[in-house]
C-alpha cells in the first residue's frame, strides 16, 4: 500500500536548509506525523537485540545461535582460542545476511532452507568451476551437482566432515542454526588456531573463502559487530539513566532514517533531508527520534526537535566543555554554538568521551566519540 506524505514539516535542523546539507535530525508533524506513526513499529521488531552484545541486524535465534556455538566448540576442538560471537556473526551476515527472510523455530531449524547456486561452471554467481554431487541431494536438494546450503553455506561434502549436533536433538543438519553456527566455529578454529591474534583469523576466513576481497569483507562486519558487543559500564547509574542509555543501546545497528523513530521505537521516515536524503522507505531513527524513544522508556517525554530539546532539564552550557557531562546527559551540537536555535543535533552520553549516535544518512546508530560531530554547544541533563 502506497502512503501519501505531507511535504509540509518543520525540521529540528531548519537552519540547516539555508547554511548546509548535512542535517541530521529531523521532525514530522501535522499530516506528516500521521504517515509516520502508521508504519511505526516497537525497538524489538525486525530482529532487534537488547541484551548485553547486541548488534540490532541480527535475528535473536541466530544470535543465540552464535552465542551457543563459542559455548560449544571448545567439545570439539579443544585447542582453539579466541572463537567470539562476533567472528561467526561476521561470516553469517556475508554468507546469508543471518537468514533474514526466513523463520526461525525455537529448535534452530530454518524454513524455507537456504541454497546456493548450482556449482556446475555456468558462470552463475560467479561459479566457473563444476562440483560433482556427494550427498545424492541429501543437503542440498539435487542429485544434479553441488550446492552450498544453509546460513553458512556449507558444501556438502565440507559438512560431512565438520558437521555437529548443536542442538541436543541428534542430528547435525546445516539448515538448522545451532548446528550450523557450531560447524562455523570447528571449521574456522582448524586444529587450534588463536582466532584473538589477527593473523590466525585471517587465515581462517581465508580457508572459508580463498578471496582477499571476502576476508575484508568479513573482517570489517566482525570489527563492526565485536564494537556492538562492547557495553559502556552502566553500574553505579541511577535506574532511570539506565534505561534510557539501555534502550539506545539495544538500538545500536539501527540505521539512520531521516525523521525516523519516536517514543515508541524506531519508524519510517520521511522525504528529504537537506541534502536531499529521504527516510521514507528506511526504519529507524534520526539523532532526536532516538534520543525521544530511550528517554521515554525513562519515563521522560522529549519534543521532538533536537532544538527543542535543549530547553528540557538542566542546561549544561558548553563553556563548561565535555568534562562536565555525566551518563545520561543529552549533548548538543549547533552551527552557531551559544544560540540554541541553530541546533542540528543531539546524542546521549555514555561516559569516557562517548555517546550513542545517529550521526547522518547512510549510517546506523552506534557508540561515537562526543568529538564526532562539529560545533559542541553543551549539554543537558534530564535524569
């Protein structure tokens, strides 16, 4: 169904359209926040994570199962170190980007089952060399060559030497997500390699895939989600501080949509940032629907503006610097700082010079330096 948007809007970032196009937050109202609240959707949906480790792209069973796989492995190959969530994370978002698309029953199994392209030299997916069949179609639905199956896209006759139950129910089938995450972590602990030194880890990628391009690749989803997975100390916090930095925190991965999100969680946006960016077909946040959304579930309600925000709580004049900022305090950001009405954007501090971020289109939400974005005009501070 196709939803009509009103062009009419006033932006937290007004300014921004006559000095420059790199806004970064913006707000719908009248007819246009109408549009926006019908396709809103809760922080949970669409595979969010909000337990300690999240990287919100990745389906909770899948992360359940990488999780249970570094649990696991050491059965099997007791001389690897280093194995983290992250590393099988990063290879499963290449491979099948973590079955997205697909159901996930409690057991781990996945419907429909993922295959890849029939290795028979036709050139299709880039295959040029054929693979003779070894399983009789067992895995990978076709007695007519081989194809890789499953989110990791094993070749049968890879499986049916590192395939294990990872389960409990008795079978190691590589459609089913624990069992497969488990063979990943065998696969690339090899016969005990230290996966936490960065050689042995690029070797392992290599042997999974003989492709400098794809070990970069894989490599910059495990730096992206090992990143996701460090928390910032949330003890000695106040419970209300620690909602609000908890729910950002659950939303890290959550990419920027301009006019995106509000106190229910993360929303389509709208058409079009000042550089001509829309969030229309995009589910998330901009900088001040996030911080809206994790200060609700504080129990304090925000306006909607990043502006408008900085006459909420206590000010913290930006004379004082960074250093006087404390976990939970909003911090600002404006083209002329010391004159709130040219505020183009707001985080939420963190502690030790960070703040959860959503910085501008293209990119997600995620921990940033408060040194990041240009012209510090304080903060404040609401909990």
């Amino acid at each position: 169904m196709t939803r009509r948007r009103s062009r009419k809007a006033t932006w937290g970032c007004l300014i921004t359209a006559v000095l420059l196009s790199a806004a970064c937050c913006a707000v719908p109202i009248s007819g246009a926040i109408s549009a926006v609240v019908a396709l809103q959707s809760t922080a949970r949906d669409d595979g969010g994570i909000a337990d300690g480790g999240t990287a919100a792209d990745i389906p909770p069973r899948m992360l359940t199962a990488y999780k249970k796989a570094v649990q696991l492995v050491g059965r099997y190959v007791p001389q690897c170190r280093g194995m983290r969530w992250p590393i099988l994370a990063g290879i499963a978002k290449v491979e099948s980007n973590h079955a997205i698309g697909r159901t996930i029953a409690d057991d781990g199994d996945i419907r429909p089952k993922i295959y890849g392209v029939l290795l028979n030299g036709s050139g299709a997916g880039g295959n040029t060399t054929a693979f003779p069949d070894t399983d009789g179609g067992r895995w990978d639905g076709t007695p007519q060559g081989e194809r890789a199956v499953g989110p990791f896209q094993f070749l049968p006759s890879t499986w049916e030497s590192i395939g294990e139950d990872g389960n409990g129910d008795k079978i190691s089938d590589p459609h089913n997500a624990d069992d497969a995450a488990l063979g990943a972590a065998i696969y690339l602990c090899g016969g005990g390699r230290d996966l936490a030194k960065r050689a042995q880890l690029k070797a392992a990628i290599l042997q999974y895939n003989d492709s400098n391009e794809y070990v970069a690749n894989v490599l910059g989803w495990i730096d992206q989600y090992t990143a996701a997975a460090k928390d910032p100390d949330l003890k000695n916090l106040s419970d209300k501080v620690r909602a609000a930095i908890g729910a950002a925190l659950s939303q890290r991965g959550v990419p920027y949509s301009w006019g995106g999100g509000n106190a229910s969680g993360k929303s389509y946006g709208i058409c079009c940032s000042p550089s001509g960016k829309s969030g229309a077909s995009i589910k998330g946040f901009d900088c001040s629907g996030l911080t809206t959304y994790a200060y609700a579930k504080a129990g304090v309600r925000l306006p909607r503006t990043a502006a408008a925000q900085s006459g909420v709580g206590q000010r913290i004049p930006a004379s004082l610097g960074t250093g006087a900022l404390k976990p939970g305090d909003l911090v600002f950001y404006a083209y002329a700082p010391g004159r709130d009405s040219t505020i183009y954007h707001v985080g939420i501090y963190v502690g030790s010079g960070q703040m959860i971020n959503a910085a501008r289109p293209g990119t997600v939400v995620r921990l940033d330096s408060v040194n990041a974005m240009s012209g510090f005009a304080g903060g404040a501070r609401l909990l």
